[in-house]
C-alpha cells in the first residue's frame, strides 16, 4: 500500500471510465506490458461520498495495508448505518477492473448487513500507483505473471475471467483451449477468455 488519496475527480472518474471498458480482446504480450501498471502496491483511493471520519480512513488504511490480499483493482464497501469496523464490511480484491470488484463487495455487504439499514456503498478502491484510463489492464496477479509469459518461447496464451480475477497461462499448439479450461477450473462462472496471445 503506497497511500490514502482522498480525489473525488480520481474516484469518479475511475468508475466512470471501467463502466465502460470493453469484453475480453485478444493482444500480444509486448502490448499489454506496455499498457499495464508495474505490478507495484496499490493505492487506497477514499470514495469522497461516503462520509468517513478521519479515524475511518486511518481504519481502512491499516485494514488495506495489513491485509496480504489487497490488490487491485479492489474495493472495500460498508454499511453507512453500521459503521467501517462492523460484519458487513467486505472487500473484493484482485480483479480485472473495479467494478466488477466493486459489485462483489457491495453485493456481499448488502447480504450481510441488518435489515432496516441504508444500502452498503463503497468505501475505497485500490487502484495500481499512477493509475488512468488504459484500453487493457489485469490484475495485480496478472500483471505480475505477465513477465513470466513474456519469456515462454513459442505459442501462448492467458486467460482470464472478468467475473472472479482468476487467469490461467499455457503453452503450445493448444495453449487457446488449455488457458481458458485452466482458468475455468478456478472461475465458477466459466466466463473465462483469452486476452493474450502470441
């Protein structure tokens, strides 16, 4: 975790922009490592609107901070009734893109929440340092393995799935159909499809 930005152009503009990021296109791997981020820790992004008190922001910072599976792109989201340190507080980390972690982590706080209780929203995002509208990203993981599927020699391909963050890398001449069955055996959903291939 690098640090607490507190932006509310970032924030909505981030939502803004993922809202409308494409299906899965196919690119080569040079390509993504030049449109990704480094892989580095994320950075904590406050959604201004959700009101939290400077103790709430220190709270979520040391609960982002401290916790080994808080990767982008990720969200954090909270019951406004019930508090930042309450059951419904739920986290989505390690997805493609924020929104789809954002609708896991409200949709599992609104699921845990009390009835009678104000809908949960989104508390922070975690978002790769230096973070803007790119046509292609992964997630921290994947970003990661990118050098390692750089370096494989011959035909290729990653998978991934939009719905749960899982992907999947394999080789040779059947590296297509062994990508996405890899990834679907991690990814319920079985949505999984090729983003790179070489």
């Amino acid at each position: 975790m690098r640090h607490i930005v507190l932006a509310t152009g970032l924030f909505l503009a981030t939502t803004l922009a993922l809202a409308g990021a494409a299906a899965a296109q196919t690119i080569r791997g040079d390509e993504a490592a030049r449109l990704v981020f480094d892989g580095r820790a994320p950075v904590l992004v406050i959604n201004p609107r959700a009101g939290l008190s400077e103790v709430d922001r220190k709270t979520l910072d040391i609960l982002v901070r401290t916790n080994a599976i808080a990767r982008y792109y990720g969200v954090i989201a909270f019951s406004p009734d019930e508090g930042l340190a309450s059951e419904p507080t739920q986290g989505a980390f390690n997805y493609h893109d924020v929104n789809t972690a954002a609708g896991r982590a409200v949709n599992e706080c609104n699921r845990l929440r009390k009835r009678g209780t104000r809908p949960c929203i989104v508390a922070g995002q975690l978002l790769p340092p230096g973070y803007r509208q790119r046509g292609f990203q992964l997630s921290q993981d994947a970003t990661n393995a990118l050098g390692e599927y750089r370096a494989i020699r011959g035909a290729k391909a990653m998978a991934i799935s939009r719905s749960t963050g899982s992907f999947a890398v394999a080789q040779g001449p059947t590296a297509l159909i062994a990508s996405v069955a890899a990834c679907n055996k991690a990814a319920p959903n079985n949505d999984c499809a090729v983003v790179l291939k070489d």
